[in-house]
C-alpha cells in the first residue's frame, strides 16, 4: 500500500466517522424530543383528568349548599360567598380569572382532595387552583387545601379559567361563558373552562395547550 492510498483510506475512514457520530447525535436529540413531548402531553392530561374529577364535586351534593355556592365568589349583591371550611390553607378571597376556589362535601370516606388530603365521609373540601412559582421562580399548576399547594404539573403559563353562567334571560345559550368580573352570581356558575400551557425544557419543544369545559352538575337547578 502507498502512502497515497493509506492517506486515502484515513481520509474515508474519517469522513464515514463523522457522518455516523452526526446521525447518532440527530437521532439522539429526536429522541429527546420525542420523550419531552410526551412527557409533557401525558402530564398535561393528567393535571386536566384530576382537575376534572375535582370540579364537577362543585356544591355536592346538590341540596347541601342552599346557601353556599359550590363555587366561592359573588352572591351578586356586592358579597361572598363564604368558604365553609374553617381553616383552609388559603385566604378567603373569591375566584378570579386566574384562580378557581370550590368546595363540596367529600362523597366517601378516604377520599383524596387534588392537594393529596385525605378527607372522610361529608366532610367539607374546600380547594384553590392557581399558578404557583416555585424556589425557582418557574411556575407550576398547584391544587391547594389546608395546607401549602401542591403541583400538579410544573413550567405552566397562561392559566385563563373562564365561568360558564346560566341566565334565562341569554338569547342564544343559556349558559354565557366570560370573565369572573361578567358573573353576576356564582351560584349560577353551571360550568368551567380551563385552559393552560406547559412547556418543556427541550429548547425546540414550544408550550402544548390544553382546554377543558367542566360542567358542575351539582350546581346546575
């Protein structure tokens, strides 16, 4: 063999090297790619199928609450409704656009709020579901009840809860869907929406959305 030809053969072995590390390292970021997409689409629609469970118990059951709304907000004559936990794990403020607060008696004994508190049989459950940042500032869907919030699902952005209202009076639907400030009365909330974003921290995954319509079939007359 020349020095020519052995040049060349370094020069091939080379060229067939760095093609292979390159197609290791495209199928290597795909993957991480693929996994974070999925891990993201798999925490999302988790957090949305326990959110689920946990709002449609709004004011259960149904003649429990004459008084109370299932959700806590405005009775519509400039008051609140009360939180009728005596000591939950948050100030009693009413929901808003971004923080949903709901309460119902627990329906069986051993059941586990969305904050993972266990609660027996009629026992008040009173929750509030926001944004919540972390140590590190990022911020994660938290469910919380007597104690401090508990994530649901981290790196989520653009919470936006929208309050389906019932009105005898709405031409076209009966139940109007807005902002908190448009309820005149959360007694009349018959249903929720949710919507949210989670992100990833793969740098070429963008945030996935995810939307829910929650009927409270409890508060619905």
């Amino acid at each position: 063999m020349t020095f020519v030809e052995l040049m060349i053969a370094v020069v091939l072995s080379l060229v067939t090297m760095g093609a292979t590390l390159a197609l290791f390292s495209s199928t290597k970021n795909t993957f991480a790619l693929q996994q974070a997409v999925s891990q993201v689409q798999s925490d999302g629609n988790a957090a949305l199928a326990l959110l689920k469970q946990q709002i449609r118990l709004a004011g259960h059951p149904e003649d429990s609450l004459t008084v109370q709304s299932g959700v806590v907000g405005t009775d519509g004559s400039g008051g609140d409704y009360a939180i009728v936990d005596a000591s939950p794990g948050f100030t009693e403020t009413a929901s808003d656009d971004s923080s949903l607060i709901i309460q119902f008696e627990a329906p069986r004994d051993g059941f586990f709020n969305c904050a993972g508190e266990e609660f027996d049989f009629e026992d008040m459950v009173t929750v509030r579901i926001a944004l919540t940042a972390d140590a590190s500032g990022v911020n994660g869907l938290t469910c919380q009840g007597t104690g401090d919030p508990a994530e649901l699902v981290s790196n989520v952005s653009n919470l936006l809860i929208q309050y389906g209202e019932y009105s005898s009076a709405a031409a076209s639907s009966p139940v109007v869907y807005g902002a908190y400030g448009d309820v005149g009365n959360a007694r009349n909330v018959v249903a929720v929406r949710l919507s949210f974003d989670v992100g990833s921290d793969h740098p070429e995954l963008q945030p996935r959305s995810f939307t829910t319509t929650v009927p409270m079939r409890n508060q619905i007359h």
